[in-house]
C-alpha cells in the first residue's frame, strides 16, 4: 500500500511540476487560510495569557470592598436640612468590620486593608512623593508579593503600632543603592519608620495599571495600619476640629456648596476566599452583614475581580471564535480552487487516464492518483501557510504591540483542516477520472 501511494505521489509531484504557477495559484487560498488562522489563534492566545496575568494580579480568589463616599452640593433648604442631618448613621468602612469579616464568615482565608496616605519620603537629603500604605500581614501574600529581603510584620508591631516599615523595590533603588536598607529608617511626612523587608519587583505593564486600577507598588512604603491610624490621622475618629467645622458648616447660611466628609477608617479591603467558587455567594453574604453594621446605609461598593475578568475573557474568546471563522473562509475558498482546478486537470487528462486504464489500472488507482494529487497541493499551501502564519504573528507583535503566543495546536488545527479540505474537495474531481471509460478516454481531443 506504501508503494502504490508513494508510485501515486511521485505522479502528483510530476504533474504539479509541469504546471508550477496554476498549482502555485491554487493553494493561495490554502496558504492565506492557514496563515490568517495561525495569526488569530496567536492573538487569542497572547490575550488569553495577559487575561491570566490579570488574574493573578488581581487574585482570582479575591474580593474587594470599596467605600463610597456620598457627596452632596448646592443650597440647603430649611425644611430640607432636618431630614439631611436625620440620616441613619454609619461608621463607615471600619478595621471591625474586616475582623468581623475575617472571624464569622466561613471559607475565608485572609482579610487585609488599605489605608493610603499620600506623603513624602525622605532620606540623607533626598525626598520624593509617595505613598504610605497601612496593611496587615496578609496583605502580602494576597496580592502575590515576595520579600526579597527582611520579613513580614509581627503581631507585636500591630498590638503596639510600632513604626516599622515594609519597602518597594524602586524606594530601596531610590533611597538605599548600594546598601542593605534593613535596620535603617526612612521618614515618611513627620514619623520616622524603621524598615524591616524589602518587596521583590513588582513588574507592571502601562495597559495594566491603566486597566486594571493598579498603581506602581515598587514606589510605596507599606506599615501597619494600627499605626497609620495611631500617627496620622484616624478618619473614623470625631475630633474637635470636626466639630467646629461642623459648626461652622451650619452657622453659614451663604450659598457655598458643602461635601459631606469621608468617615471611612479604610480606603480598601481585599478578602481572599479559600475557593474561586465562594466569591459571589461570600460577596452576597459580606453586602448583607456590611449593611447591617452600617445601619442599612449602603456606603460601600463590592467587586469580584474574578468576574470581571471571566466576562473579558469570553468576550474576546467570542471575538477570537469569530476571526477565527473569518480566516477559515480562505480554507474553504481554497479548497474549492483545488477542487476546479483539479476539475480541469482531469479533462486535461483524458488521454493519460485512458492510457492508465488500457494498461491495467483500475478505478481506485486513477482516484488514488488524482486525490493524491489535490492533498499534495494542499499540503503543500499548509507548509507554506505555517511559515507566513508565524511570520504575521510576529510583524504583528512588533507593529502593535499585540502578545501573540503560537502554540503547536494551533499550527496542529490548522494544518490538519488543509489537509481534510485537500481530501474532500479533491474527492469529486478524483472520482469523476476514476469513472472514465478507457476507451472513451483515448478517443477524446
């Protein structure tokens, strides 16, 4: 069986010889279709990739509380200000209510919060804007960092809110080059923190700091959040400069326009859930007790990153399906100029088939002989279309600064759908020589 498909194939390479620019014209749609598909599939995969980086940035068992801080604006009317300063009370977006969080919710594995304070650091002479972040222990492990030197807070440093501090990468680059930062102190607006780790690189693109919401951590300065709250300022807390601002807010009947402050002690919290498959019921269940605490006053906002992702990801899934389809169209046309041109070559080849028949071959070894022909071709426009294929996908990764990831499956499925349109559509043309009389063949001009 070897022999005959070799002795078969040995003819087709003959007969696609003597005929080079038809057979060449021929498997440009084989070429352009499995190139076009091999270039999409690629760009599916590099956005498949980014959307997986996403996730583990984001966490793909997180979820995260926002505050919302209400804003109100223009005049007060008189009958309108009792029912303004009659609203239900809220404390806001408290560290008790992460404990809380953290110590009645099953299924969850760490909770941290984000207090950010927008300061400057400075050292020997130096200073640059920056921001102190207040965290917790879990923060770190949560959102994916490693120490690249030092260690992780202790429960000492937050029961007694001692001014130490965990540094990124580009302030250790900044303020320590050359040196071991551990043990030394750095100076964030007036406090003094002495640094006990140091954070690896953290390596983030534009598009995802854009995106996604993200901010360069490399720059920031993280302590504990008992002592942020101790040294700075406490937002939860009710000073006596609040009261008189409120005071005075109410004693002036100008037409200046008021906002209501922010009361919020935590400007985020991230809770990481044992399993991907909790998120939204725990998100339900952390709305539920949030607005309990908060006296039914809904000043938070809720987000599962996990979602939000999954939703992208079956978007461009559908749009990669969808130029995926538009590039097999040139399969299809390909095939089908295979399947006229191979037509034509049989007609052609009157003669040559009867003279085949008249020496002993039968009906399956003219179809053998003509349907190898049509999968040469095709094979032949595969191999081609691999190499452009990959081609594109690189010009287009450098031009558009698009990630394009060619896997083997795709140069697999492509290949393989040539070479099965190669078949189908050279079956026709094949069985119409096969069905040719000997001496019906030898007498047509």
């Amino acid at each position: 069986m070897l022999q005959i498909f070799l002795y078969n194939l040995d003819i087709a390479i003959e007969a696609i010889k003597r005929n080079k620019l038809r057979s060449m014209l021929t498997s440009l749609g084989i070429i352009f279709g499995v190139a076009s598909v091999i270039a999409m599939l690629a760009i599916g995969s590099g956005a498949q990739q980014e959307i997986l980086a996403n996730m583990q940035l984001l966490g793909t068992n997180n979820v995260i509380i926002q505050p919302v801080v209400e804003q109100r604006e223009g005049e007060v009317e008189e009958e309108e200000f009792d029912a303004f300063t009659s609203r239900r009370y809220s404390p806001g977006l408290t560290l008790e209510d992460l404990h809380s969080i953290r110590d009645l919710i099953p299924n969850v594995n760490a909770a941290t919060p984000e207090i950010i304070y927008d300061t400057q650091f400075i050292r020997a002479g130096q200073m640059r804007s920056g921001k102190l972040v207040g965290v917790n222990s879990d923060y770190f492990s949560i959102n994916n960092f490693q120490m690249a030197s030092g260690s992780n807070f202790t429960d000492q440093h937050f029961q007694d809110a001692v001014p130490v501090a965990i540094i990124g990468y580009g302030v250790r680059t900044r303020f320590f080059p050359g040196e071991d930062p551990l043990g030394q102190r750095i100076k964030a607006g007036n406090v003094w923190f002495t640094i006990v780790g140091v954070l690896q690189e953290r390596q983030l693109t534009s598009s995802q700091i854009e995106n996604l919401g993200l901010r360069d951590f490399n720059m920031d300065i993280f302590v504990p959040a008992e002592s942020i709250l101790l040294r700075y300022r406490n937002r939860a807390a009710i000073t006596s400069r609040d009261v008189q601002q409120a005071q005075a807010q109410q004693n002036n009947n100008s037409s200046e326009s008021s906002r209501e402050r922010n009361i919020h002690q935590l400007d985020r919290a991230i809770i990481q859930v044992s399993d991907n498959r909790y998120s939204i019921t725990i998100a339900e269940v952390i709305s539920r007790m949030l607005e309990r605490r908060h006296n039914g006053v809904i000043d938070f906002e809720i987000i599962v990153p996990e979602l939000l992702l999954q939703q992208e990801q079956r978007t461009r899934r559908i749009f990669n399906i969808v130029l995926a389809s538009i590039a097999s169209i040139s399969l299809i046309v390909g095939g089908i100029g295979i399947m006229n041109i191979m037509l034509a070559s049989v007609i052609e080849r009157y003669k040559e088939i009867g003279v085949r028949r008249a020496v002993g071959a039968k009906r399956h070894d003219i179809q053998l002989q003509f349907l190898t022909e049509a999968l040469a071709i095709s094979v032949t426009g595969g191999f081609i279309g691999i190499v452009l294929g990959i081609g594109f996908s690189y010009l287009i990764e450098v031009t558009t600064g698009i990630v394009s990831i060619v896997t083997i499956s795709s140069i697999v499925i492509s290949f393989g759908v040539a070479t099965i349109i190669g078949i189908i559509f050279g079956f026709f043309p094949a069985k119409r020589a096969a069905e040719q009389e000997p001496v019906t063949a030898l007498r047509h001009e």
